[in-house]
C-alpha cells in the first residue's frame, strides 16, 4: 500500500473506536495523538519543522481540555488546530492561512477528490505491483461485497433454514448507523492524510518575503495615480486631521473616566460600552487601512516620510489609548452587572486590536510588507486561542459573579444566565442556590413587599433550572461509555450526588 493508505485505515478504526455513539471526551485527546503519531510515522522531518511542532502542541493542549471540560472554546481550538495540524504536514514552510484553507479545502471536497484518486488508479494504475495496485484492488472489492451481502439477504429471505443458521450469528455490531458513522470519518481522514496544494498558491505564498523590497518612485503602482510628493501631503494632512479629532475623542475618555469618574447625564453605561465598541472596531479598521494604503510601496522608501511616519505612530498611539479606555468602559459595566461570555469576549476583541496596532507599529518601523501582518496576527490568534482553552470560564464567571455580590450587594445578575452555564460550574452553583439556598437577587428582593412571594418564585426557578441540568447531565453522561470520560463532568455530578445524600435532597423536577 501506499504511505497514506494505512494512516487512513488506522486513523479510520480510531475514529469509529473512539466517537461512535460517544460524547466529547478522553477520545479527542487519543484520537488527536493518534493522529500526530500516524504523520510523523508518514513523515519523520516534520519533527524538525517548528510551525509543525506548534500546531501539534495546540491539538494536544485543546484536546486534553476537551477532555478535561468538554467545553465550547476547547472544542472549537482543537478543530481550527487539526484542520491546520493537517494544512502543515503537506506543507511546513506554508503560512498560516494559506496551510489552513488549503487544507479546509481539501476536506469539504474530498468526495470529488476520491473520486478523482479512485478512478487514475483504476484507470492507469502505477507500475509497481506492490503500491500501484493497492488501492485499486481494494476498490475494486467492494463490488463483490455489496453484492454478496444483497444475495445473503436474499437468501436469508427465501430460505427458512439458512435463516435460522444466519441468526446464529451476532450482526449487532454491523448497523446502517456504524457504517454511515465510520464512512463518514474515512472520507474526513482521506482529505485529513491526502491534502491538495495549489502549486501556484504555495509558491506565491513561499516566494513572498515579510520585508518589503526597494522600489524607485517610477516602480510603484500608486505613483501612477499621484506623484510621491502629493501623496506624501495628503497622508500627513489627512493623519494631522485625524489625530487632532482621536485626541479629542480620547480626552473626552479621559476627563469623565480619570477625573470625574462618572458619565454624563441620559447616557447609560449600556451606552457607554457598545457605542464606544462599536466605534472602536470602525476606528481601527478605518486607521489600518489608511496605514496600508500609504505604507505599502515608495513611500515607504521616500526620503521626505518622517512626518507621514511619525503621524502615523501618534495615530496608533491615540488608537491603542482607545483600546485601554474602552477597557476600562467595559470593567466599569462588568462592575455593575457581572461578568459574562460577551463581556470577556470584548475584552479578547481588545487584546487583538492591540496586537494589531503594534504589528502595523512594526511594519511601518521595519518596513514589512502587508502580508506581514497577515501571517503575524493569525498566528496570534491563534496562540490567543490555544492559550484561553486552559480557562474554565464558566467557573470564573461564576466565581467573579458571587464574590462580587456578596462584597456590595448592588451587582444587578442575570441569575437565569448564570444557571444556564455549562455542566463546569453546576455542582458550585448547585451548593449555592439549593444547599445553601443564597441568592443572587438583591434588586429583585428590594422591589417585593410584603411576603416577597415573588422572589420566592423566581428562587424556585433557578433552583429547578439546575435540578434539570443535573438530571440531563447524569443522563447523558452515565449511558456513554469510558471513550466519553470526561473530567469536569464526573467531579460535577460526583461533588453534587454526595450534596444529595448529605443533606438528604430530593429532586423536585423530573424529565419526560
């Protein structure tokens, strides 16, 4: 057989091994290994490729979170990871984004890449008996198969006595579903093993340096719009324009955040968030653009630049005080409200809009090209992503949230949400709410009067909610087998099956 044939065999039984009829487990972790182990066998080099060596850390790390949580971001990173752990093994020297959708490509269109593959084989296979023939025999064996099996039904059918011998044999592990699940993972891991490069991509993309090189004026394609001199006073009019409105901007920003430390009347701090969000993400794109646009051919090489530069840092400068200022917009919203997926996430778009500013900070210093900080900031992305997966998030929320709460009493949450999390934080808030019957419902509590029948109630909800999310849990957890091991998900349904038994809880709810 060939070199891929055999990883794709091996790579096909783990995948049927592992995840049929299974949940999200110890079996990412394993398959992942698998996986890595079956291309540095195809190919011993790759150990020394260090782009490769990066991506199979992060397949490794998400997977054992996988593992570890059975959470959302983990899950995410360990896809984006194998789709680029794949993208590398064709081809290391490759960049980023051009391994990762090459090799997304080539899994969505593996159906006509097989085809493709199946039929040169059978068609002009190759001279060497031993390889050439391999897969064309194989191929060429399914034939019989499918028709053996339609004459072995036929004649289970028609004959009462090799019926009966037939029923002899145990079929329970051979079922539509198993081969459906098992066909569909060889078709993955085909496109997985057997990756499809564009040559022409790959060598713009191989021949395309970082740094830019030196043009004279007459070279440049923008100098045949405009001569350097007025594109040159353009830039720094238009940047002087922009840094004095971004000064203003920011020194808004800072009287109201640094000095009088409030915002000004009929504006809310729902407001106060998304808008400045809102406008940040138009300012920074608009400010990189603009920066793209002047700093990718002579002017960069231009003797009379210094102020179009100088300009040009004062403007990352002012974007980057933006970024901290709605930094700290959103702690002050998060101060009021609690801690939430989004707003964590705004803190994330934050960090890489900073990155963003200071690789274009070192393409105009290092006179990079565009395609820079293309490859620079989708490897730290990536790196970001890989780096959150370790979080347990849900129990940071929930751990922020409380704290919180207990210190000032004033936090306006959103209980439903928080009881709406994931199965990670279920048995702390399980012990808070049905335990210890606490809340978190200050402001709901000073709006009753009388008997406070209506907090009461909305207590009773939250607490029924996550009677229901450990019912759900232990169901669906429970009726899986070692290959769906989970970590979080056994310490949770363990902490609150001793909490049950301790304090002699019984379920109020139950599920149909």
């Amino acid at each position: 057989m060939k070199r891929n044939d055999v990883p794709i065999l091996v790579a096909t039984a783990a995948w049927s091994f592992l995840f049929y009829r299974q949940s999200a487990g110890i079996n990412y972790f394993l398959f992942d290994i698998v996986l890595i182990i079956l291309l540095l066998v195809r190919d011993t080099s790759l150990l020394g490729r260090l782009s490769f060596i990066a991506a199979a850390a992060g397949c490794i790390v998400s997977s054992f979170f996988v593992f570890w949580y059975d959470t959302t971001l983990p899950y995410a990173a360990n896809l984006i990871s194998l789709i680029l752990l794949a993208g590398l093994s064709a081809d290391p020297e490759s960049s980023f984004i051009i391994a990762w959708v090459q090799s997304f490509f080539s899994m969505c269109c593996v159906v006509i890449f097989m085809a493709a593959d199946v039929m040169s084989h059978i068609i002009s296979p190759a001279p060497d008996s031993g390889q050439g023939r391999a897969l064309k025999r194989i191929t060429l064996a399914i034939i019989p198969v499918i028709i053996f099996i339609v004459f072995f039904l036929i004649y289970r059918e028609s004959n009462p006595i090799f019926d009966q011998l037939a029923s002899r044999i145990n079929f329970d592990w051979l079922s539509m579903a198993w081969l459906s699940f098992t066909f569909g993972g060889f078709l993955l891991l085909y496109g997985f093993f057997k990756q499809r490069i564009a040559a022409s991509i790959q060598r713009r993309d191989h021949d395309t340096p970082d740094h830019l090189t030196a043009i004279s004026e007459d070279q440049d394609a923008i100098s045949h719009i405009a001569s350097a001199g007025s594109l040159l006073y353009t830039g720094v009019l238009l940047l002087i324009l922009l840094n004095g409105l971004l000064a203003v901007v920011n020194g808004l920003d800072v009287y109201y955040l640094g000095i009088a430390h409030t915002i000004p009347a009929g504006i809310t701090y729902s407001q106060f968030l998304h808008n400045g969000t809102n406008a940040l993400i138009f300012s920074i794109i608009l400010a990189i653009g603009i920066i793209l646009f002047y700093f990718r051919g002579y002017l960069n090489f231009y003797a009379g630049n210094k102020w179009l530069k100088l300009l040009a840092y004062g403007w990352i400068g002012q974007n980057i005080l933006l970024v901290l200022s709605t930094c700290y917009r959103n702690f002050s919203y998060i101060a009021t409200y609690g801690l939430t997926h989004k707003r964590i996430g705004v803190y994330v778009y934050l960090i890489l809009c900073i990155t963003g500013l200071v690789t274009t900070f070192i393409k105009i210093l290092q006179a990079k090209n565009n395609w820079f900080l293309f490859r620079k900031n989708a490897w730290i992305m990536y790196a970001l992503l890989i780096a959150a997966s370790p979080v347990d998030w849900d129990t940071v929320i929930a751990d922020f949230n409380i704290s919180h709460f207990q210190a000032d009493q004033k936090m306006e949450i959103d209980q439903r949400y928080m009881a709406d999390l994931s199965h990670t934080n279920l048995a702390q808030l399980f012990r808070y709410y049905v335990v210890e019957k606490r809340s978190l419902n200050a402001v709901v509590d000073s709006s009753m009067t009388g008997s406070g029948r209506g907090s009461q109630s909305y207590n009773a909800e939250i607490q029924n909610m996550l009677w229901y999310n450990y019912l759900y849990l232990d169901r669906d957890y429970t009726r899986h087998d070692w290959q769906s091991t989970c970590h979080s998900k056994d310490e949770n349904l363990d902490r609150i099956r001793e909490m049950i038994r301790v304090h002699h809880l019984t379920c109020p709810v139950s599920l149909r």
